[in-house]
C-alpha cells in the first residue's frame, strides 16, 4: 500500500505517531517523508511496508522481508 493508498485516517494516525516523538532521532525527517511519495515504501525491494509496522516505528525504510533480524 503505497503512501497514495494510506486512508487519510492512516496518514493522521501516522502523523500523530510522528509528532508525539519529534525529540527522537529521525521523526523529523519520517515526518517530512510522510508526505512524500516515497514514504512507505521499502528502499530494498520497493514494495509496501505495512501501516502496522510504519505505526510502531514511523522512521521505518524497509519492509520486514528486507530488515535483517526480522
């Protein structure tokens, strides 16, 4: 599901996600890449990474068959 299918009630959980921890290392940025069309896509294998896992942690680049230790 590619950053254009999130529901906008997705794209606002995730922004909420984003900005109740703008003090931690790299939420500036994943909110600026929210809105983006490369936001939620996997930088391996260019595929989806699933709204569940963006939920838990927002600076995520690659979907769970491309993180090691996944």
């Amino acid at each position: 599901m590619h950053y254009h299918y999130f529901t906008l009630e997705q794209r606002s959980t995730l922004e909420q996600a984003i900005r109740s921890r703008l003090a931690e290392p790299g939420m500036k940025i994943a909110l600026a890449r929210l809105h983006r069309a490369e936001y939620g896509v996997c930088r391996s294998c260019g595929g989806d990474i699933p709204f569940v896992r963006l939920a838990n942690d927002p600076t995520e680049k690659r979907c769970g068959r491309c993180t090691p230790n996944s």
